[in-house]
C-alpha cells in the first residue's frame, strides 16, 4: 500500500519539480512569475525602426516583435538625454524627485548667451535609491545588468550597489571586460551573448536582466559587412546615412539572437520583454514629421519607440495610442512580478498591467517634463540657434502639450504675459505632431496645462533657474530649417 502511494506522491510531485528544473519546461510552471528581459537601445529615434516608416534603415527583428507584441505609439523617455532618462527609468520617478537633469553639467553651451544661472543637478542615482533591480532582488528575482549603466557619478551609485547581482559591461575599463572586436565595434553581440548565456544559467528563478546597449549613440560604428551592404542600397526619403543605418541594423541583430535563445530555452511565453530607447534620435537621422531631436523636449526629442511583449498575457499584434512614459515601466514590472513598492518610495509612473490585459483604462491626468538647464548645440527645426534647449518645463494632457520657458516666464512678465513673450507654446499633438502651430491663443486650453504645470512643479518642489544672467553677447542667427552641425551629442 505505502508504495502505491508514494509512487502516487512522485507522479503528483514529478511535473511541477521538472517544469522548475528544466528550460524546456519552464514556463509550464503554473506560480512561476514571470522573467523579465529588459532591452535599451541608446539614442534610438521613434522615426528609426521598419514598423514605424523608416524608408531606408531594416529593422526586421524589431519589426516582428512588434508584431508579437503591444507597440505603444505614443510611448515617452522621461529626458531629452540619456542620463536623467536613465534615472527616472531605474527609479520610476520625475526629474524634480532625483535630482538627475543632464549628463554632467547643466550648464552646456556659451554661457555668455544664458539669461539665468542653471539649476545644478546631481551626477547620478542616490544609493538609497530604490531602484528597479533592488525591488526585483528583494522579491527574490536573479538580476543582471549588461552594458552602459550612466548613474554612477560621484552623486550616484555602481549598479552593483543598485541592486545588480552580475554587471557585464565590454566596453568598462574592468577585471572581467570582455574586450572590444573591430567586428563588434559596439559590443551589441558581445553584451547578447552574455546575456543569452547568463539567462540559460538562471532559467531556476525568475530573472530580471537589464540589456542596455551602447548602439546607436555616437560615434556611430558598425560591422563591415553591413556597412557595405548599405551604402549599396538606395537612399530614402526620409534617411540615407549608411552607416547609421548599418550600426541600427546590427542592433536589430543581436535583438532578434537574444530572443532566438528565449524561444530555444522555452522561456519565450511567460517572459515580459520590454524594448525602447533612452532619448530621441541624434541629427544623423530626421525625426520628421516630429519636431527637434535628442536634447530638446520637442516631440522628436522624446518620443521613442516602445514595445511590450508578452505571450502569457499580452494579445499579439496590438496597438495603443493612449500616451505612456517610461515611468510607467517601474510599477508595471513590479506588478507583473508581485513585488511590493515600499509606501517611503514615490512612484510617479502608473501600472500598465491592466492595457496589457486588454483592460480599458481611464485616461491619465497628464505626463510631466522639468529641466532646469542649457544644452548645447542646436536641434533640427527648433527654436533656438544655440542650444537643443533652454530651461523649460513641460506637461502633456490629452492631446494637448504646453512648454513653459523659464528664461522669458521669470524675466518678462510670467503669467501677465505668457500669450505675448514666448514663454508658453501650446500644440495639439492630435492635429499637429510636428508642433508648428503655437495654439497659445487658445486661452481656455492655455491656462488649464498651465495650471496644471505650476500645481505639479510646486507639488514636487523643482527647482528653477532663478537667477538673472545677462547675456552680453549676440547670438547668431539661423533659420528655423537649417539643419545643425553634427556633432557628438550627449
């Protein structure tokens, strides 16, 4: 009798402890939470990708994941650059909380030809920061990290203190760099490997690994081969620079290789894979019909393309146009893992758990933008000759969008004069994406963003650059169109 029985034990017990043990099996696991796979591109426009009009760039692995997932059209980065961007990401929160507004200085660009002294901002991540991989870690989840990390200045924190138990990063002066190949110029399939074998190793716990690419920033580098193969293609309307379509198309490579092994490993259904991009694209490539670039808080500069793949839940070939920010990510992957969110750590992002499910949501109140700095050199159609931007605020509500500049808000008047003096812009993003009709005559609208704006600047205690700075030299003057000098931007 006993051994009827625990042969009935065993064939009980058997399934569950296989489906734990092997890959193949893996996402069988009824309880298993689900892993996380996370990949970042760097510097990558919305305009850039196949599924969203690129007419000269392929991005063919990209393209399908879109299909297999839920694209979000219009999804935002937090910062037109990559460091504050990072930031918010890691810790779900606005630039006002942090601290993070600009890569290093926020002082960049002829200081002569600032009208207030910038706000300084903090060089990276507090360490008692929570982060998106402490959450996880707590919450019993492998984390990994592989690539640029950008938050650990002298204000910030390694990623290893922020919650990464592996950190792997080619392109670090470290002990256990990989190194660089002249056939892997951006260590895009060094990093996927790394990442493809790590992830086979932690298929025993759901995993959270953090891919966060090099590619495309500048300066731009690609392999050989498909270097050659595009400056043999005909140019696009829109794009025709070779080489960035050559280092994007590398990119998309090693993406489509690192989702290969979650299918090889049997792990593909039950993996919420998040792909986007820090930052709008550098001048290299035209946003159009969206406004400006990286560093500018136009649309060009934040809009980037955002993808969430996950079969278990997510319906394929999906679309939404509801407005998300990359905020959003942070409560979203700690819902979907079922890690708590300690009640001392504000989170400004909303859980995207129900749009995934296919669930109608109520519209959100409004997404939030603060840099209280100068960047320098200019962005394609913009509206400075001499900086991608000057300090400005800016909120997103509905199809509206405000952009409330400091310099002309604080020195000429404030809201005596903001439909006179340039310090707010208003658009319509349904009726005109390229931002080129200021609708700030529009006062109903106007005051309500505005309201609105000032209520959430106070509520998170930014701060401004207030201090008078007369310029004492002319700027020089350059048409609206022109395209700007290309430079490395960061």
């Amino acid at each position: 009798m006993k051994s009827w029985l625990s042969l009935l034990v065993m064939l009980l017990v058997w399934p569950a402890a296989t489906a734990q043990t092997n890959p193949l099996l893996a996402t069988n696991a009824p309880a298993r939470r689900p892993n996380i796979l996370f990949i970042l591109a760097d510097d990558l426009g919305w305009r850039d990708v196949g599924y969203q009009g690129a007419d000269f760039y392929e991005t063919p692995n990209l393209d399908r994941l879109s299909r297999q997932g839920l694209v979000f059209t219009q999804g935002y980065a937090n910062a037109g650059n990559c460091t504050p961007s990072r930031a918010c990401l890691h810790a779900g929160q606005y630039t006002p909380r942090h601290g993070v507004y600009a890569v290093g200085s926020t002082a960049r660009g002829p200081q002569a030809q600032m009208r207030l002294v910038p706000e300084p901002g903090k060089t990276g991540l507090a360490p008692a920061t929570l982060t998106l991989a402490k959450a996880l870690k707590a919450a019993g989840y492998a984390t990994a990290l592989f690539g640029k990390w950008d938050l650990a200045g002298p204000d910030g924190a390694t990623p290893e203190q922020q919650g990464f138990d592996t950190v792997v990063d080619p392109r670090a002066a470290e002990p256990n760099s990989l190194g660089t190949d002249p056939q892997d110029p951006k260590s895009l399939f060094a990093l996927t490997r790394a990442a493809a074998d790590w992830i086979q190793d932690h298929t025993q716990q759901p995993f959270f690994a953090f891919v966060s690419h090099h590619a495309i920033h500048s300066p731009l580098e690609a392999r050989s081969e498909t270097l050659k193969r595009f400056r043999a293609k005909n140019p696009g309307l829109l794009h025709t620079n070779a080489l960035y379509a050559a280092c994007l198309n590398d990119l998309d490579h090693s993406v489509g290789l690192l989702l290969t092994r979650l299918q090889e490993l049997g792990l593909a259904t039950n993996t919420l894979v998040i792909f986007t991009s820090d930052n709008g694209a550098t001048p290299e490539s035209s946003q159009e019909p969206l406004r400006g670039n990286k560093g500018c808080y136009y649309e060009g500069g934040l809009r980037v393309p955002l993808i969430i793949r996950w079969p278990a839940v997510v319906r394929a070939d999906s679309r939404s146009g509801i407005p998300v920010s990359q905020v959003d990510l942070f409560p979203t992957m700690l819902g979907a893992a079922g890690a708590p969110i300690p009640p001392n750590h504000v989170v400004d992002g909303e859980d995207l758990l129900p749009l995934l499910r296919g669930q109608r949501v109520p519209q959100r109140k409004a997404l939030y933008w603060h840099f209280p700095g100068y960047l320098d050199d200019p962005v394609l159609r913009g509206r400075d000759p001499v900086f991608r931007t000057r300090p400005v605020s800016v909120i997103r509500k509905g199809d509206w969008k405000l952009h409330l500049y400091h310099e002309e808000w604080l020195l000429q008047g404030g809201r005596a004069a903001a439909a006179t003096n340039n310090a707010v812009e208003l658009y319509n993003l349904t009726t005109d994406v390229g931002e080129r009709k200021n609708l700030i005559q529009h006062t109903a609208k106007r005051e309500e963003l505005l309201n609105d704006l000032l209520k959430w600047l106070a509520e998170t205690k930014a701060p401004w650059a207030t201090n008078p700075n007369a310029p004492t030299q002319t700027e020089p003057k350059r048409k609206p169109h022109e395209k700007p000098a290309s430079r490395k931007q960061k």
